[in-house]
C-alpha cells in the first residue's frame, strides 16, 4: 500500500524527522485557506498522485507549454490560480502512463530556500535481508538516471537487523553526502528516525528526494514517498485508513477482497496461476510465442470454487483479454478440485473468449476428465509450452465472418 506525500509527511513528522509545515487541499477554497496558515511569502503548490516525477509532468488538457505538477507560488492569488488549474486536471509524468492521473487533492507546503539536494531511502535489500541505507549526493533527479549515468554517485549501507541502528551508521551516510559538523549531527538525526518509522510501520521502502541542505543550515524532507508491506496491514489498522482506492486500479481492490494478487499489465491474455513464480513463468512463456500477457494473477495455494470464480470475473473485466491461461500445479490444492472450480466459474461467468488450461500435479487425471465431460469449450494442454502456443493461436485466429 501506498500513500500520498502529504500523509508520508505527517507520519515521519511523529518519528521527529523534520518536514516543512503544510496542509492538505481538496478544493481551491481549501487551498487558499491553507496558504493562510504558512507565513509565506513562498508557497510551493503539489499535485497529490501515487506517482513520481510529478514537478517534470504534463497535464493532458493544459498543453505543452503550461506547468508541471509542482508549482512555485509567490502571493496568495498565485496560490488560487494554481490550485484552480491542477484541480480535476489529468497529471502525466515517467511513472503514471500515458492515461495519466487525475489530481483530486492538492499538498500546499511552506517555501525553502535550498542550498543542497540529496537523496536518501530506506529499502529491503533481499539479497542481504536486511535494510539498505541508499544515499546519494545526487538529490532532485530521478535516481534511476544517476544509477545509470554516474553509479558510484550512489552509496548504499545496510542495517543488521540484530543490532539496529548504529552510530556509525550515521556518521557514514553523512560522510556518503559530504556533511561535517552540524549537518552531519542533522543527518544521524534523520536517519535515526525514518529507521524508527520505517521498522514502526513495517514499511517497505521510504524514499527521500529531496533531502536538503536549507539556507538556514537546516536538513529538512522536502518530497517523501512511504510504501508499507501489505503482508503485515492486520497489525497497523491506523495506517490502512490512509489508502486512497481512487488511486488505485478497481480491478486490484476487486482482487484484494478475495486475497488474490492481481496486476494488470498491458496485454490480450489473461492469466490465472497459483504460486508467484509460476505466473512469471507463464508470462514470460506467452511473450516468448510472440504474445503479451494482460495480467499477473496469482490465486494462491488455497484456491476455492470462490477465488477460481472471483478470479474470472476480474480477468474478463478487462477489455482487452481476448483469452484466458489457466496454468495450475496442484500440490496440497488437487486438480480435481481446482476443475470443478474452473467449470463451475466457466458457467456462472458465461464465458465468451478461449480457455485454455494446463494441470499437473496430485489427481490430474481426474481434473482432466472433469475439464473433458464439462461440455464446454476448454482447451486442454499437457504442458506449459503447449498451453501458451493454444492459447496464442486462439487469440491470433482469424475472427469468422
């Protein structure tokens, strides 16, 4: 689950990391009301999407030429216009897409003069399987770019989880960034509490950027972007009221409510599978015979009639599936049981595009046979390969007149 800056604020701001002071706007009334309540006479006026490079973006029904997402304000009537003109507005930048989102609230913070950017995050290094401290004096450009272009820009520390936080953890993510004295002080500082937030929340990543250097000789969060484990929500109730659904794709809600993984991606064939790492492979085998897949599916090891039913409903949600893989290994879950669930589903859904289904594994012969005497249009498969050829010539097939 992710949350929008505002809120990524607020909450690193009860661990002690220091933020500059802001509000949240929903309308151009809000907006003004809130630059109000900052001493001015700099206002900065932020677009409130899950996605990044907003400042770089592009409003769809604004042209070319007009502002980004992330806007400098020097009066309160700049405030207004900007506000005005954000407000319903459809935001595009590097990580939405070419839909885009649309901006329905706005983040009106206090303007600081910055005399150093940098960029710091915290993520679960799971080679290690540990934290990583990934620091760069590279602040305010998309760190991909630095890693690309200019890598040993980019220092990375990780935690052990055994001892926690140590001071000399501090003092190297300060040397990381160039800080002495003072700031370097600040920096530790820093660190020390978006570690608490982060090990507080079971956070999956926290990124900072930028972290800056003020004119003042403050180190201050200036963007923030806080992501939590999902496997660990039952043990934060405060934190799931934060979810923004408009932000999110509804056929992921859908599929959250039955506890299946679903991604929607950009292709024609929808997948079902259970276990992660056999829907990698199933997408990689549909592009590998020359075809996209529309999703990433993954049921579980406990699919029932229910999910296997839920799951087709999703899938044929989309109006860009022109087939269905179904690819099933059954371990503890038998495949006689999971043929009944597709059948079952089949029928209730009133299936309308080509099916085809692979199963291996305890009782597949009797799944076999229920798919076979269900008298409906499922294509069987014997394995893998042969699943993804049948179900790329389905879809690639001539339409008949």
């Amino acid at each position: 689950m992710n949350i929008h800056e505002y809120q990524a604020k607020e909450l690193l701001a009860k661990f002690g990391v220091p933020v500059p002071a802001g509000f949240a706007a929903m309308s151009v009334d809000e907006a003004v009301a809130a630059a109000q309540q900052l001493p001015g006479p700099l206002w900065v006026v932020k677009a409130q999407i899950h996605a990044g490079g907003r400042g770089k973006g592009k409003f769809t029904e604004l042209g070319p030429d007009a502002k980004g997402g992330v806007r400098l304000a020097r009066s309160i009537d700049e405030v207004r216009d900007n506000a005005a003109e954000m407000l319903g507005k459809t935001l595009v930048t590097i990580q939405t897409g070419a839909a885009g989102k649309q901006v329905q609230r706005l983040y009106i913070t206090d303007g600081v003069d910055i005399a150093k950017e940098f960029y710091l995050a915290l993520l679960v290094d799971r080679e290690t399987g540990r934290i990583a401290v990934v620091a760069s004096t590279e602040g305010g450009m998309d760190i991909e770019t630095v890693a690309h272009d200019t890598p040993e820009k980019i220092a990375t520390i990780t935690i052990d989880p055994a001892t926690g936080l140590m001071p000399h953890h501090g003092r190297s993510v300060a040397a990381a960034l160039g800080l002495k004295g003072d700031l370097a002080k600040q920096c530790a500082k820093v660190l020390s509490g978006l570690y608490q937030a982060f090990i507080g929340t079971d956070a999956s990543q926290i990124e900072i950027n930028p972290l800056a250097v003020t004119d003042k000789g403050e180190l201050m969060v200036l963007d923030a972007k806080v992501g939590f484990d999902s496997n660990a929500e039952f043990r934060h109730k405060d934190l799931a009221e934060l979810r923004d659904l408009t932000e999110e794709d509804p056929m992921e809600i859908e599929a959250s409510k039955y506890d299946l993984s679903y991604i929607k991606l950009d292709g024609s064939i929808g997948c079902m599978v259970n276990g992660a790492g056999l829907a990698m492979a199933t997408m990689d085998i549909i592009k590998l015979e020359g075809a996209e897949p529309a999703n990433f599916l993954d049921v579980g090891g406990g699919a029932n009639k229910e999910k296997v039913t839920a799951a087709f409903k999703i899938i044929l949600s989309d109006p860009a599936v022109k087939g269905i893989l179904v690819n099933i290994f059954g371990g503890i879950m038998r495949c006689d049981i999971i043929a009944d669930g597709i059948v079952a589903a089949a029928r209730e859904v009133s299936l309308s595009v080509p099916l085809v289904v692979r199963l291996e594994g305890t009782n597949v012969q009797q799944g076999k046979d229920i798919l076979a005497q269900s008298g409906l249009p499922i294509i069987a498969a014997n394995d893998l390969g042969d699943a993804a050829r049948k179900i790329v010539a389905e879809v690639k097939a001539p339409v008949a007149a």
